[in-house]
C-alpha cells in the first residue's frame, strides 16, 4: 500500500471514529447532566430504527438501505418494514439472546475452570 493511500485510509477511519467519539462524549454529558430527554434519553433503543428509516428513503447508501442481489423493488416504507423492523423484532432478538446464552456459558465454564 502506498503512504497515500495509506494517508486515506487512515482518514477514512479516523474522521468517523472522532465524530463518533464526539456524539457518544455529548450523549454521555447530556445523559447524566439530566438534559432534555427528547435528545438524551435513557430508554434503551435510542432512534435507531428511525435513522434506518431516513437512510432507506434517503438513499444513502448505507448498509441500512442496500438490499440483496435480486431482491424485487419496493417502496421505502415497506422496504424498511422488510428489512428493518421485522428483522430486529423477530430474527436478532433471538439471535443476539441464544449467541450471548452461549458465549456466558462459556465464559462460565472458563471461569470455573480457572479456581
């Protein structure tokens, strides 16, 4: 890789890491100084599913929006359905409880077996 290239990448990266550290430090001060929940709630699940939404009819281009070779088209709203919420209600909460089940129990035994 060449140090231009090289430079770019590096950017790439670091730009989208010091927003993200800059957006997660300001909801971490607007969380515990107590600002208006609208923008900083503690409720868990944040506006995720509403930034999906906005990609989706946006076209951003993001990995929110993309659908899979082949795919039939479909209008911004059904395709969010489709790909977004669905998906997150049915697909990954099982998923994410029976991977994170098997990780804690190995991390059980691991554990166990180091006393």
């Amino acid at each position: 890789m060449t140090d231009t290239a090289s430079a770019r990448t590096g950017r790439l990266i670091l730009v989208p890491a010091v927003i993200t550290l800059g957006v997660t430090l300001l909801r971490l001060v607007g969380e515990r100084q107590g600002w208006s929940p609208a923008l900083f709630s503690r409720e868990p699940g944040g506006g995720g599913a509403l930034v999906m939404l906005a990609a989706i009819l946006g076209n951003w281009g993001t990995h929110y929006d993309v659908m899979p070779p082949g795919a039939p088209a479909m209008s911004g709203l059904y395709k969010w359905f489709m790909i977004g919420l669905l998906p997150q209600l049915t697909i990954w909460l099982w998923f994410t409880v029976a991977i994170g089940g098997l990780f804690g129990i190995a991390a059980g035994a691991i554990a166990a077996r180091g006393r």
